[in-house]
C-alpha cells in the first residue's frame, strides 16, 4: 500500500488573527450603524482554555473496536491508564455541524487506529505529527490533513501540546474506529 501523507494550509499573513485573539461579543446587524439590534452570534477562541472538558476515550462506545476482533473494551490493553489526562474536547463547538474540537497534553500519542471513512483534520495550535506506515509529516498551525477511511495511523502532540479540529462528512453515518496494537498503549 502507498501512503501519501499531505500537509497543506495558509501560513500566516496580516489578514490571519494572532493566536488567542478573539472578537468577543455581539455583532451589530448590517446597516444599523452600531444603533441597531445584535445578530446573535456566539465566538470561541479554540486556543483559551475555556470551554474544554476532560474526555478520556470510551472503550465501551459501540464504535470502539479492537482490530483482532471484538469490542475495544475487550482488548488486551488498558485504555484508561492510556487515555488518562491526555484528551480534552471542546465544549462550545455543536456537534451537528461535524466538527469536534480536540486538544491533546504534550508529547502524547493517541495510539495507532483507523476509521471507516475520510476524516479532516486541522491543527489550530501546536504541533501533531501523523504517522501511517512509514510516513511521517509534522501539521503546524494552519495546516491540515485528511486522512483515507481505512488506513491506520497514529497522532502525536508536539512538546506544546496541540490544539486541532476533526471533522467527518456530514451525510456520513456514525464513525465506526477500529484501534490496533501499538507501543503507545498501557497494558493491563
């Protein structure tokens, strides 16, 4: 199989907004001249620190599988101890529209897995390196990646940490993540 790790994205210029810069607050409705009613409009900066909650991985989750059969809370491997402080996902994003804020502590690699459809991921901030069988490329900020249904790869978060979104197709059906023995994993 050829693997074909891409990275893309714009980098930097003066139309991009600094890291943790936000516009806060409603907007004022077009022609109103500032006088006028607000459009309700909510802001989230993905980079501060609120709005992000603790979210180990869920073995028992119906999607969860193991890739030597069987369910992932059936595995030989010991996912809370895996998991354990390392994932957070954003609170304020509406899943309805696809998209899933997630940030991971420094250095930690979320362990080799794949899905049963595309996926897009964009880094935010930080680095995350993504691994698929001998290819490597390291994302930055404003880069990102997709990533083939079906093709096993593992994330790492730069020293920093990482700061990224993932997003599926919206028509799609629920994400089915079948996850592989790796050397990131905790045994039991």
């Amino acid at each position: 199989m050829m693997v074909d790790l891409r990275r893309t994205g714009h980098r930097g210029g003066d139309d991009v907004p600094s890291a943790g810069t936000s516009s806060r607050g409603p907007l004022d409705s077009p022609g109103t001249g500032g006088q006028g009613a607000t459009v309700p409009i909510e802001f989230f900066d993905l980079l501060d620190d609120d709005g992000w909650e603790p979210r180990p991985l869920d073995p028992s989750a119906p999607g969860a599988r193991w890739s030597e059969g069987g369910a992932l809370a059936d595995a030989p491997v010991d996912v809370a101890a895996t998991f354990d402080g390392a994932r957070w996902i954003a609170t304020a994003i509406d899943p309805t529209f696809g998209l899933t804020g997630i940030r991971l502590r420094a250095d930690f690699t979320v362990p080799r897995h794949h899905h049963d459809q595309q996926v897009l991921r964009i880094v935010f901030g930080g680095t995350l390196t993504v691994r698929a069988d001998d290819a490597e490329v390291e994302l930055r900020t404003g880069e990102f990646c997709t990533i083939d249904g079906d093709l096993p790869h593992a994330l790492t978060a730069g020293p920093g940490g990482v700061t990224y979104t993932e997003s599926w197709h919206l028509e799609a059906p629920d994400v089915t993540t079948t996850w592989h023995p790796d050397p990131a994993w905790a045994t039991r």
